[in-house]
C-alpha cells in the first residue's frame, strides 16, 4: 500500500476507529498486567509492565502476518460428543485462555482476601519476575487473537492495521503506569479489577463453546461499576477528615 493510499480519506478514518477499537479491546490486558505487575518489587514493575505491552504488539503484528495461518484456525478439528459441539484452534486458544484467567482472577481474589502476607520476603525475585512474564505472555495470545480478528475485520490494509496497533499500544503503554499505580493504591478497584477478569474469562469461555457474547455489554456492565466505585471512592474521601474530626473532639 502506496504513501497516498494510507492517506487517503477511507484509510484514515479506518485508522481512526480501529485505533480507538484497539485502545478499549486493550483495557482488559492492561488491568490484567496491572494486577501481576503488583506482586513485584517496585524496582521491576516498570520494565515487567513495558515488556509485557511490547510482547503483546510483537504478538499481534505477528499474528497480522501469519493471516492465513490465523485463517486455519477457525477449521473445525474436532467434535466433542457429550456437546455436540465442534471445536475449532481458535475455539481451544479461547477456551484455554478464558480457563486461565478464570483460575487466576479466583485465586487473585482469594489470595487479597484470605491469604496473610505478613510472612512475605523479596527472596526469588527474579524466578518471580520470569513466571509473571510467562503468564503474561500466554494472555497476549488469547487478547491477540481476539484483536486482530477485529482488526482484519475492520480494515483490508495490513499496514493501516500495524499503525492502529502501533498507535494503541503507544497509548496503553502511557497510560498502564498510572492505572497500574491506582488499581494497586485502592483495594475495592483491585478486587472489582479483578472480577472484571473474571468475566472477560467466562465471555472467552463462552466464545470457545460457540455463544457470542457482545462485547459492548461486558464494557459498559465495567464502566459503570467503575463509575460508581469511582463516586464510592470520592464519598469515603469525604468522609474521612469528618469522621477524624469527630474522633479528635472526642479525645479533646
């Protein structure tokens, strides 16, 4: 594709809407590297949160030449008899992933909520460092693959869809410091984080097993749970210097 055809009128605006499609389809991988990004030390989180970004825009660039290849994936391999069902490559990545982060988000929440930490040292710091890139590493091919077939079904010109990607991952490693530092700074958005996970496992799950689930349901369901943990934050805020008030005058 020419200079002057990615320029051209249609191949901005697909540029555009695929950017922003890739922006909100990489939410999700950006509170999952949020969420094991906290369990290291502070000195490893920025290069643990870059790599993992950059892995999942090497992956995907790699998957949009490989179309073909990616195009196999959707043949069917095989029946599962108790089912009925037949289950597809991509239908089994979809399953696998969606089981992983079932069992991760699960275990997440169980370990916020009941594990004691107190215990905790910085020993195998870096074994810990490695086995949270590998677990990133198997959700960027599940995420990746989710986003280029959006983007090949959004775009005909692999490079428009290569600068889309670009583009958004630039965005998403901008912002992935910041939402890392808040999600980690507020318990209740760790836990809502991590039970948003837990439904984007069921959806992929769900998908493997050949049920569409619209993906403009599950974000707003999470915007608005966002939005109103947000209005909870700032009520607590508030709250807070009046209760400590309170308290003084009463030991006064």
């Amino acid at each position: 594709m020419s200079l002057d055809g990615l320029l051209s009128g249609d191949a901005l605006v697909s540029l555009v809407t695929l950017t922003a499609m890739e922006i909100v389809l990489g939410i999700d991988n950006v509170v999952f590297i949020a969420i094991l990004v906290g369990r290291l030390p502070a000195a490893q989180q920025g290069f643990a949160r870059q790599t993992g970004l950059i892995l999942a825009l090497v992956m995907r660039i790699g998957l949009l030449f490989a179309i073909s290849w990616m195009m196999g994936l959707t043949a069917p391999l095989f029946t599962v008899p108790v089912l009925g069902q037949v289950l597809s490559g991509r239908d089994l990545i979809l399953l696998g992933g969606g089981f992983f982060l079932i069992a991760k988000a699960t275990w997440e929440i169980y370990d916020k909520l009941e594990a004691d930490h107190a215990a905790e040292t910085a020993r195998g710091s870096r074994g810990k460092l490695l086995w949270v890139l590998a677990q990133i590493l198997v959700l960027d091919i599940v995420f990746s693959l989710d986003s280029v077939i959006t983007a090949v079904g959004m775009a005909n010109h692999i490079p428009v869809m290569v600068v889309a990607m670009v583009l958004a991952m630039v965005v998403m490693l901008v912002s992935a410091g910041p939402i890392g530092r808040f999600v980690e700074a507020h318990p209740s958005v760790k836990i809502l984080a991590l039970a948003f996970l837990l439904l984007i496992g069921v959806m992929l799950v769900a998908e493997g097993m050949g049920t569409h689930v619209s993906k403009g349901y599950i974000y707003v369901a999470m915007a608005f749970s966002l939005f109103v943990e947000l209005l909870n934050l700032r009520y607590r805020k508030k709250q807070r210097p009046v209760t400590l008030h309170r308290r003084f005058k009463k030991t006064g």
